[in-house]
C-alpha cells in the first residue's frame, strides 16, 4: 500500500523570518497566507508555518507549549488510499 506525505506543518516562533527564510531563502513558491499562515508548494506536499498558537487555542486542543527543542518533531499529514 502506497502512502503520500499531504502536508507537513510547523509551529514557528518568529513567523515573519521563517516565511522569509522559506521563500527568499530557499526559494519555496508561497502558494497562500494570511497573518499567521503561510503555505508552500515543495512539488511533493505542502509545507504550512503557522505561528506559535495563543495559550487559550493551545489549551483548547490540550497542546502543551513549545520546549526548549523546537524542531525536534513536527505534524506531517499522510494521505492512505482506501483499502
């Protein structure tokens, strides 16, 4: 069975030089964004950077706040077909 990475997303803590470094840096096509989302076409899935959440909005997904480790995991969205 096939699998197909969707989409990988992360929390950034400065969210304007993350977009930045992607875009400009990198060269990643900025396919959308708003004040706190920004996504980007990699050619494979989309990568999605969305700034740090609120306490209230980490609270109500039962999230706990960012570590001293950012970058030690991230949330990739896999697409399995029907089996």
């Amino acid at each position: 069975m096939a699998m197909t990475c969707h989409q990988v997303f992360l929390l950034v803590s400065d969210f304007e030089a993350s977009v930045s470094f992607y875009e400009d840096a990198l060269g990643l096509s900025l396919e959308s964004r708003s004040e706190q989302k920004a996504t980007f076409e990699t050619g494979r899935c989309s990568l999605v950077l969305q700034a740090d959440f609120d306490a209230k909005t980490r609270a109500a997904f039962g999230m706990e706040p960012p570590g001293e480790q950012r970058g030690a995991g991230a949330i990739i969205v896999i697409e399995v077909p029907d089996v």
